[in-house]
C-alpha cells in the first residue's frame, strides 16, 4: 500500500499518460501488467493506477525504496523499454513528499 508521508524515505515517480478515450481500459490493463513484473524486483513498494472519468488520462504513482532500487529496475531491458517507449509516457518525473495533510 503507498504511503504518502512527508518522513518517507522513498523514490515516488508520478507518470501522467495522455490516451484517446477508447484505449484508456487496454493502457490501465497494460501498466497493471507492468506493475505486477516490476513488483517481483527488489526495492518495488506499490503502484497505484488512477483513470481520469473523461477517458483521456491515465495517471500511475510509483513508490521505490530508492533511486538505485528504481535504477536497477530501468537498467533490465524490459523496464529500459517500458520507461523508453515514447508512445506511452507523457509527463513523468520524481518526487518527494513536500506536504500532507489529514483531517
């Protein structure tokens, strides 16, 4: 389960992914796919996959124990390619926590 506090130690990659309407299912399908090879690797905390209601999105928030952990990842030819591939990610960059707030 991700974990979003601002004392976490963990490598967080937010991937915005741009799809017509009616290939958003078979994109979700897919990145589950990927997610469940990469969850096999050592370092790998979760992955969550959110779909926009309009269609045209699909955004995925991935939580590693660390840039070498996510590292070791990109650097099989399998997650070199998935990270690679132009035609599916659109916007995706690192973060960390900067705030949380609950009620």
């Amino acid at each position: 389960m991700a974990t979003i506090a601002e004392s976490n130690d963990v490598h967080t990659i937010i991937v915005v992914f741009t799809v017509d309407p009616e290939n958003q299912h078979a994109l979700v399908e897919h990145l589950r796919d990927v997610a469940a090879d990469h969850s096999k690797q050592d370092g790998f905390l979760c992955c969550a996959i959110h779909r926009s209601e309009d269609g045209t999105r699909v955004a995925e928030y991935i939580q590693w124990r660390s840039r070498r952990h996510w590292q070791a990842m990109i650097d099989t030819p399998a997650g070199s390619a998935h990270v690679n591939s132009p035609s599916f990610v659109t916007d995706a960059h690192i973060y960390e926590v900067a705030s949380v707030t609950e009620a």
